[in-house]
C-alpha cells in the first residue's frame, strides 16, 4: 500500500474526499444564495436565503462551467443566479427575455414580442406564463429599452424593483452558458424565520 493509499483510508483523508465530495456536489448540484440587496423586491427581500437548483441548465464538471450535459433553456419568468460581468459579484435577477424576443421596457414595464407582460388591472404584476413578478417602482423605472433583439443563446436579466436594480441595462446581456443555476425557492427570511416560497 503506498503514501496516498494510507492517507486516504486514514480517519483525515477520509474527512478530506467527504469535503471534496461536498464541495463538488454544491460546485455542481445545488447551492444557496443569500440575497444582499432590494434589487429583487418584492420578490425576493434582503437578508433572504435562496436554494439554487444548478443542473437547471445542465450538468458541469465541478468546479467549472463545462456541460457535461444541457437539461433545460432558461425562459422567461426564472430567477437566475450568475457572475456579473462587470465584476464578477454574484447576482440573482429575473430573466425576462430570452434569445429570438423584441423586448421594450418602458417606465419599468415591458412589452415581449410587442406583449405587454403586465397583469390586467395591475401594472405592477408582470406575467411570465407559470410564474407572476410583483414590480417594485418605488424608484422610478430605471432605464429604458426600445426595440431590443435578443441573439440565441442569450437571456436578459433584470431586477424587480426596477429603479434599484445594476442589472442588463447596464451591463448588457447575459450568455445562458453563464447561468449556474435557477432559484427554486426561499427557505428562510429575515423577518419570518424559516420557510418555504416557491419561486
């Protein structure tokens, strides 16, 4: 039996594979994300714990952002979490848009493919098909956008509360490879303790 043989079998190497494994399996399979800021309200609020499912979009090698396998496209509506490629910061935005949609954003509302995504009544719900966001426009809208087409293979994310969101309006659009994973639900608030929202 050789050096690294020993190691292994011994009660410290066998700690060492179980945190690698550990750490593989959240580089790969799941994650959470603490919410920092008020750029998702109301959807999601500071201080919000986030679990991020990250095969969502396929399946990498640990600790990279290789597919080994693509699982799903990202579409509108999901809560996404990815680099910012301004600075690398971790964030979470919504996507909503992805390639192939003519997006505008006017006054913090948008318009898909000349669709207006608000809810009938209520110009501060936007509909995304199976998933609803509750706009915060507290701020004002943020910037607009006029006649966008978005090119395959990308998405545009953009924060909820609309005039306090560093998002796509600033730092253009996002490749969907760039994605590590989807929001799935808030497990624990600030305010509430322990708890489960599905996102």
């Amino acid at each position: 039996m050789n050096i690294l043989e020993r190691w292994i079998r011994s009660e410290w190497g066998q700690i060492a594979v179980l945190l690698l494994l550990l750490l593989a399996g959240r580089s790969s399979l799941a994650d959470h994300y603490y919410v920092p800021s008020g750029s998702m309200e109301y959807s999601l609020m500071p201080g919000d714990r986030v679990i991020v499912d990250k095969t969502a979009y396929g399946l990498r090698i640990p600790f990279t952002k290789i597919d080994l396998v693509d699982v799903d496209k990202p579409r509108a509506g999901e809560i996404a979490v990815f680099d910012s490629p301004e600075n690398g910061v971790l964030l979470i935005k919504r996507i909503v848009a992805v390639g192939g949609d003519r997006v505008d954003l006017i006054d913090g509302r948008l318009w898909v493919n000349q669709q207006p995504l608000a809810a009938a009544g209520n110009s501060t719900v936007e509909n995304y098909g199976n998933r609803v966001g509750q706009l915060n426009l507290e701020h004002g809208g943020g910037p607009n956008i006029r006649g966008m087409l978005l090119p395959e293979g990308t998405v545009l994310a953009v924060g909820d509360h609309r005039g306090n969101s560093r998002d796509s309006r600033y730092f253009g659009l996002i490749a969907e490879r760039e994605l590590y994973g989807r929001a799935v639900a808030v497990y624990y608030s600030r305010h509430e303790g322990f708890r489960w929202k599905e996102l």
